[in-house]
C-alpha cells in the first residue's frame, strides 16, 4: 500500500531563518506530488505540484521553493522565512483513480 | 477557474439527527471529487471518493452524490454522534493533466450530545 510521510511535526522559526520541510512517499513510483498550505481560520491552498523528478509547478508566487530531487521525495523550502509563511503545510499524493491521501502534516509558526 | 463552494459554513446539531453538507463547482470538468473530515489541529481524512461517472458513494452513516452536470455534491451523514464533529472538506480534481485538487472552504460541525 501506498503511504506517505512528513516531518517535522511541529516547527517553530525565527523571521528570517531558512526552512526545509519533507514529505517522502512509499509503495509507489512516480506519484504526482503535491504541497497545500492551510492558514490560520482559512482554506487549504495549493502551493506546487510535481509530476515526476525535477518538475515542479507553482501555484503562488511567494516566499516559497519546491523541489524534488528524486522520485519518491518532495522538499518544500525558503531561503528567509516571514511571518506571513506560518501555517499548516500538507504533503498529499495522488492514487490515481483512489484519489489522494495526505500526510500528517507540519505546523509551521514563525516567531 | 475552478471555484469549489461549501455551504453551511458551521453547523450545530443534536445528536441523531440526520444531515446534509452543500458542495458546489463552477466547472463540471472533474476527474472525481472527494471529501475529506479534519480534526481540529490535526491532517485531513478521507470519506467518500466519487469519480466523474458516478452518482454516488456510501460508506457507513455516510453517502456522497454528485451531479456533475449542475455542478452539486452532498453528503448525508445519518443518525449524527458527538465524534462526527469536525470540519468536512469538499474538494474536486481538476480535468486536465495536473489533477489539482480544489478544495471548499468546509463545513465546522458540532454534534450536541
């Protein structure tokens, strides 16, 4: 079975300190990839998505960077961080016809 | 654009009772669509996934219909519990080669014992 994994958990960043984030994927091979971020009292918003190795597409010009350097591996990144970049960032994967799963998440709080 | 409504905002219930969640999409072009149950502070769960040429979907209390012409989904949850209480997501994939989920803004849910 298909299953995917974040982390970290929790995170909490200074304004201006860079940030890494990883959502890796097992049992399948080249999934679409896909990072959402959900805000404090708002909806979830797709950030990128990838369909295969060194192919990201960008939903939302912003302080963020995605990239994937192999197939099963998403990294989300900022060089700087800002206060506006907190919030709850999602790994998904799509399944094809079973539709997506998503990871467990990362909370992010810049300070 | 794909624009993905949900309706009621929140909504608060005594227990037993039975329900209906509003999706609607401004294009009918879907690959499927899913809804999604998410605790507070926590990741997204999925229910129900409906591909373009169903009408509905049943799993447990819940069943999911879609009407890909007019652009609606619903989903009946049956005989309500205090642990249905979450926020309910509708989300639809997208028709062209990238399947980018859409999502509603969801539905909060309180079930009173």
């Amino acid at each position: 079975s298909q299953t995917i994994h974040q982390w970290p958990a929790t995170l909490v960043q200074p304004v201006g300190s860079p940030l890494s984030l990883e959502c890796t994927v097992e049992g399948t091979s080249n999934p679409n990839l896909y990072w959402y971020r959900q805000a404090a009292g708002r909806g979830l918003q797709l950030l990128f998505y990838s369909v295969g190795i060194g192919q990201i597409s960008s939903e939302v010009p912003q302080n963020l960077s995605a990239s994937r350097p192999q197939d099963r591996q998403f990294i989300l990144s900022s060089k700087k961080l800002l206060l506006s970049d907190s919030g709850f960032y999602l790994c998904a994967l799509l399944q094809g016809a079973r539709g997506y799963t998503f990871g467990s998440g990362t909370r992010l709080t810049v300070v | 654009k794909q624009e993905v409504t949900q309706i009621p905002a929140a909504l608060s219930v005594p227990e037993g009772e039975n329900l209906v969640l509003n999706c609607s999409f401004t294009d009918s072009a879907i690959y499927n669509l899913q809804w999604f149950r998410q605790d507070p502070g926590k990741g997204l769960t999925s229910l129900l996934l409906i591909q373009s040429s169903q009408r509905e979907q049943t799993s447990g209390r819940l069943n999911a219909s879609l009407d890909k012409s007019s652009g609606r989904s619903t989903l009946y949850i049956a005989a309500s519990q205090p642990g249905d209480s979450a926020t309910y997501l509708c989300a639809v994939t997208t028709g062209d080669s990238s399947y980018k989920l859409i999502f509603g803004s969801g539905t909060r849910l309180l079930v009173r014992p």
